[in-house]
C-alpha cells in the first residue's frame, strides 16, 4: 500500500512540474511574440514613412512609383492603390498578407486578426503598425486602408481627438494625392486588424 501512495505522489509531482514548465514556455513565448509584433509594426512603419514622398502624377492612381508598388504586388494599371501600399509594405518586412491584397476590405476578412470591426471590438485596442479600415457608405463596404503610426488617446481641451495618426497611399486629390500622414477620428475608423504576425 504504501509503494501506491507513494507512486501517486510521485506522478503528483511530475504533472504539476511538466504543467508548471508548459506554462512558462507558453509565457515566454508570449512575450516573444509580444516584442516580435512590435519589431515588425516598427519595419512596415518605417517602410511607409521613409515613402511619403510618393505622389500620383495625375491624380488617376498613376505616376512612375504609384505604377510600380501597383504592378509588384499583382494588381493593374490605375488600380485604387491603398491596399498595394500596405501589401508593399508587409512584403518588405517578410509580413503576410491577405488574398487580393489590393482590396481594403480584404484586410479585415480575418476574424482571427480584427481587433475592431464595426460595433465588435474596441478603439482602445488598436495599437500602432494595425491596419485601419475606412468605411465608405456609398459603397456599403470598407473601401480605404491605412496604417496606424501613432495614437492619440487624450481627450481634453486644446488636445487634438482621440484617433489615429496614419500612413496610406491613394489619399488627397489631385496631382497632391498620393501617400500623406492623416489623422482619423476614432469614430472614422470602422475597422482595425493585426497584420504584425
């Protein structure tokens, strides 16, 4: 009888030490992931930064880099250029993208990835590097997509609203339009997805 007991203690032991053990791995790779979305916000952040400069010739999503980031990343000539822009972005970083990368709204299919879609979620959770998603009532769907590169959550007098600062191409009109830093109110914003990892 006491040889059981003992063995039980024993597996005892050895089931809170194995769980114990799976949890820690389970944390430590928790903050690695953690730390690795951050890195990876800061690359596709710095990509869209260092390419602000890029400007439609025309006004009709044309232009010699317009062109190109439209091309590379399987779209045609004179396409809307929002999506080919963060796509161009997740590819320089190693990122993945969505299929039709070229559709904003195909950003946000995703469930896995949304942390606000519509009335599901909340701003509070987006952070910087998400895509945001811009709906457009006479569409009836989400028809622009930005990058998030800065948060501004305070809201008191002589503060700018809460919202998000953002890096996209295919904003502005005319020969002006092409890739701006904007600001969106949080109630502009429709949708916001995780593309970090």
């Amino acid at each position: 009888m006491t040889t059981r007991v003992h063995h039980r203690f024993i597996w005892r032991v050895l089931g809170f030490w194995l769980f114990y053990s799976l949890v820690a791995v389970w944390a430590a790779q928790a903050q690695t992931s953690r730390a690795l979305q951050a890195q990876n916000a800061a690359c596709t952040t710095q990509w869209l930064t260092a390419n602000l400069w890029i400007r439609e010739a025309t006004g009709r999503n044309d232009g010699p880099a317009v062109t190109r980031i439209i091309l590379e990343n399987g779209g045609v000539r004179g396409n809307e250029w929002c999506g080919f822009t963060q796509a161009e972005a997740q590819k320089r970083c190693g990122l993945p993208r969505p299929k039709g990368a070229g559709g904003s709204y195909n950003w946000f299919l995703d469930s896995k990835r949304n942390v606000l879609k519509g009335k599901v979620g909340s701003f509070d959770s987006v952070q910087v590097g998400h895509k945001i998603g811009i709906y457009s009532a006479s569409r009836g769907r989400i028809a622009h997509i930005t990058a998030c590169v800065e948060l501004a959550r305070a809201v008191r007098k002589g503060r700018p609203a809460r919202g998000a600062w953002c890096i996209g191409g295919n904003e502005g009109r005319g020969t002006n339009a092409g890739m701006h830093r904007t600001f969106y109110a949080a109630t502009d914003i429709y949708a916001a997805a995780n593309w970090n990892y």
